[in-house]
C-alpha cells in the first residue's frame, strides 16, 4: 500500500508543484521577490538597529531598515566585502548574486530558493553611525562601504537533515523544492553544504527549502572535501519542468554572467548600481577600478557550467536521474 501511496503523490505533483507558492511572496518575504530585489538595488533606507547572528563566521549581521517611502521596519543581511577587490574564498558578493541569477534560467520568482541579495555601498555618513571607526573597504577613492545586502526570511527554521530522503518519497512539494535546490547546488557547483547553510519553510502545507549561502561554490577549491556537498545530484529524481527550461538555456545565456552587476560612484564617492556594461576583464571575477565596480563570473567558471549543464542533460536523457 505504501509504495502506491508514493506513486499516487508523484503522479500528482505536476499538478501541485506549479502552484506551490505562486502568492505575492509574502509568506517567506514581506515583499515579493522582484520588488524586494529592487528596493535592495536601488532604494535609499535608514539603519534603525544592528542586531548579531547566530550562525556564520564572515561578519554578517541581521539590520532592521527602513526603506524611503516605505515599506518600514524590514530585516535585512548585510555582510561587507573584503578588503581592496571585495571578493574572497568564504565571502565572495559576485557568487552569491551569481547564484540568485542561475536560479532565475529554470524556475519562476514564486520557487525561487535564493533570497533576494544584491551589493551595495553604504555611504560613510550612514555607515559612520553603526560603526564609527570603519573606513571604506575598497581601492579607490570610494566613500562607501561595499559588501552585500539580502532578504531575511520570515516562517523558516534549519534543516535537519538537510536532505531527508524518507520525506522526499512521501511528500511531492518538498520533493519538488529539494530537487530544485539540488539542480541549483549542481549547477554552480556548491561546495558548502552544511545545515547552517539551509532553511525550510514552516508554513503549513509549503515545505520550500532555502539555500542561504552560496559563496563558496563555482569550482572554487579551497572546501571541504570530506562533506557530501550539493555539486553531486543527491536526490533519485528531478522535476521534469525545471530539466526542460534547463534544456532552452544557451550558451549566450550563461554568457551574460560574466556580468551580474555594476556599480559606479555618485557626486559622492558613493557606489550606485548602475546597467551592467561590457566585460572588462573576463579573466576576473571582481573588477575594481577607480570608475567603477563589475562584477560577474570568470570565463573559466561560465565554462565549467556549461559543461555541467550539458553533462546533466545527457545523464538525464541516458535514464540516470527519473523525472516527475
């Protein structure tokens, strides 16, 4: 009876997973997905209290803000760059926005698994009243403090295990979240799974699965080796809509990563994001130069994700990884 019980649930899920979470975002969110993204981008806000974490090693804090014209009271992650060239093996803002964008090739806004985030330079003047002795963190002449600004999530709680095999044969809308997130982890070549990096959703009846860290991830290869991370497919079977938009993603598409965002400085000194322009240097991952800041992935990880996505696809169509 209970092997008919998992082949119903799966021969139900095409008709479930497509309508899991298509509300206004508000369940895990307080805004939608692309307003929250926009507001962190663009939009001016005031610091109203700094709180610590619990978890995490990269000097990541939990802000409560206020964005100009609202919305009010929001909590939000803010983590600064490293210092000169903002970027690094365990705190690295052009990976984790890399990151959001690969989500964005085979899933719409509603299943999204990475948080909205988004880099930003925090003036001197706003900075100054939180931390009074810090000094801008990049070459130049910027007077800012660069580093990256994501959404906290509200309704979740950590994963324990981070994959549980038994419920992902008994429940068809964590099997289609945990799947997804396992698809992503593939795809950018996640090498840091530990709980800390994962959260699932306590809403009732919507069992989403969070990847909240994916810094260290694109063949990068200072890891740990001994964890079973997320750039092997661990799940037995995928969802087949998330393989067939994966099928429709070019070569160009995975180009423009090369780009994820840019920065340039106001009248101020401060960095304002900015439409993303040419390569500068497809060698480097963050660019930092006296009239700008783009950043993006390499030539050679944008290389070695197309060949895992092909890779994927062929072992796919070969029968290795069943889809429902």
């Amino acid at each position: 009876m209970r092997r008919y019980t998992i082949l119903l649930a799966f021969i139900l899920l095409p008709l479930l997973s497509p309508g899991i979470s298509h509300s206004k975002g508000d369940e895990n969110l307080p805004l939608s997905f692309d307003e929250f993204l926009r507001r962190l981008k663009y939009d001016d806000f005031e610091i109203l209290s700094v709180h610590s974490t619990q978890h995490g090693m990269t000097g990541a804090t939990r802000w409560t803000v206020s964005f100009k014209g609202g919305p009010q009271n929001i909590d939000v992650k803010w983590k600064p760059a490293p210092p000169i060239n903002g970027d690094a093996w365990n705190n690295s803002p052009r990976r984790e926005i890399a990151a959001y964008k690969v989500q964005e090739l085979f899933l719409d806004p509603p299943d999204y698994m990475v948080p909205p985030v988004a880099s930003r330079c925090i003036s001197m003047d706003a900075y100054s009243k939180i931390e009074p002795k810090t000094k801008p963190n990049l070459a130049g002449n910027f007077n800012c403090v660069y580093g990256v600004l994501s959404a906290w999530l509200k309704n979740v709680t950590l994963t324990h295990p981070v994959f549980d095999k038994k419920r992902f044969a008994a429940d068809p809308r964590y099997a289609y979240h945990m799947a997804n997130v396992n698809l992503l982890g593939y795809l950018i070549d996640h090498q840091d799974s530990v709980d800390d990096n994962f959260l699932i959703s306590t809403v009732p009846g919507n069992p989403k699965v969070f990847s909240i860290d994916n810094g260290i991830s694109f063949r990068w290869e200072f890891h740990n080796p001994f964890m079973r991370h997320f750039k092997k497919i661990k799940v037995p079977s995928l969802p087949k809509a998330s393989i067939e938009r994966l099928r429709k993603v070019t070569d160009a598409d995975l180009e423009k990563l090369g780009v994820v965002e840019q920065l340039d400085p106001d009248p101020n000194g401060v960095l304002r994001q900015v439409e993303p322009r040419e390569n500068i240097r497809p060698s480097m991952g963050s660019r930092v130069r006296t009239e700008t800041v783009q950043i993006g992935l390499t030539q050679v990880e944008i290389d070695n994700m197309k060949q895992r996505l092909k890779t994927l696809l062929k072992e796919v169509d070969e029968g290795k990884y069943p889809l429902f």
